[in-house]
C-alpha cells in the first residue's frame, strides 16, 4: 500500500493580508481668492483620527501651508501631502444661515454654499457603493483628469501608499468671505492655478464635495 505523499505548502501563494484602508468621509471645499491665494478645506465626520477639519493654504508665491488641529493630525496628512509649513491650530467650523464657517489659527472664512452643479448631477447617476471603491476610481481617474481639470480620483500618497477620492455630490459656493491675520484675501476666484498639496487638485470651479477618501497601504 502506497503511502500517501505529504503535502507540501505552495510557495509563493500566501501573502500576509493587506493592512486595513483609512477612510475619510466628509466633505472638501476648495476655492480661490482674489489675491491669489487659494484655500482648501477639509470637514471630516468619519476618520481613523476621528472627527476633525483641516486647512491646506497655498499663496501667490506658492508657499504651501498646513493647518491642523492636532499634532497626529499634522503628522497624518504632512506624511500624505507636500506643505512648506505645517502649524497645530484651533480648527472649528459650524453651520450658519446659508453655509459653513471656518476658523483655523488667524485664518476666518465663511462659505455660501450654492446648487448642486452640472458635475453633481451626473455624479448622481453613479451608485455611491460604487463610487467610492478603489477599483472604480483607479479606472475612471483618466475621464476624471479630461472632465475636472487638475482633479484625479487615484494617485500616490506618499510612503508607498495609494489614494483614492470618492465624490458622491458636488455643490458649487456662490461666494466666500475669507480673512487672514485681519486682511481680506478678496472676493471669490476660481481655484487657478491648481494647488500642489498632492497629487491632484481640487476643482477649479469653487465647490463643496462629499467624499470619501481612502489610503491604501502597499501589500
């Protein structure tokens, strides 16, 4: 009687499981002003950092400014996008007729939120389960890069790391009031030229997405 031949673990077929993703769901709101200096703000409901909001700054000049609310905050998104200059501030934000205001550091602005634009409505026609998975983002990052100049839905996140934008609506901001160090920064512009925080800017035209983020980390 033959002996049954032991079996033997295929090599190469077991990985160890990937790490689990961060997601960050939220919204983005991202506009320009008249002095040339174009703002992003980040209102996070759901992270693996809790509840929080950001502020990405970038100047005329170019210098690129991070304000957080938090020393892990700071760390977390300085390891994931390009600043010149990270401060921890107060960051608040809170709802007032019409929009959202903002304060972070020397920094006050309030947001007019506006109609759902053409780009929301077409977002729409999108199952959101859909929409905010990876593989879908990965593959739609090319149409993304034609319709929304300057924005992208996948891209590097420094560290090895992957990111994908899942924007479910979109809504465009009738206007803004933004004040830094107690000077205005002017009247509302279009998010031009795009910011360089990462690999992809938000839209030009000012808008409020919700989103979900997702960093992947290598296998």
């Amino acid at each position: 009687m033959r002996r049954p031949r032991p079996v033997l673990p295929a090599l190469g077929r077991h990985r160890p499981p990937r790490a689990p993703d961060d997601r960050f769901r939220g919204r983005i709101a991202g506009f320009g002003t008249a002095s040339g200096t174009r703002v992003v703000i980040g209102m996070w409901d759901e992270s693996p950092l809790g509840r929080f909001a950001d502020v990405m700054i970038e100047d005329a000049a170019g210098h690129r400014l991070l304000l957080a609310p938090s020393p892990e905050v700071a760390d977390y998104v300085s390891s994931t996008y390009s600043f010149d200059e990270v401060r921890v501030v107060p960051v608040a934000r809170r709802r007032v007729d019409g929009g959202i205001a903002v304060t972070a550091g020397d920094l006050e602005v309030t947001l007019a939120v506006g109609p759902i634009s053409w780009l929301g409505v077409l977002l729409r026609l999108v199952p959101r389960g859909l929409a905010t998975r990876p593989a879908w983002l990965t593959l739609v990052d090319p149409v993304a890069r034609v319709l929304v100049h300057g924005a992208r839905t996948a891209g590097t996140a420094g560290g090895g790391r992957r990111e994908y934008y899942g924007v479910t609506l979109v809504r465009d901001l009738a206007a803004v009031t933004a004040v830094r160090d107690g000077v205005d920064l002017g009247s509302i512009a279009p998010l031009s030229p795009p910011v360089r925080f990462g690999f992809g800017s938000a839209p030009a035209r000012p808008s409020l997405v919700d989103v979900v983020s997702t960093i992947r980390r290598p296998a």
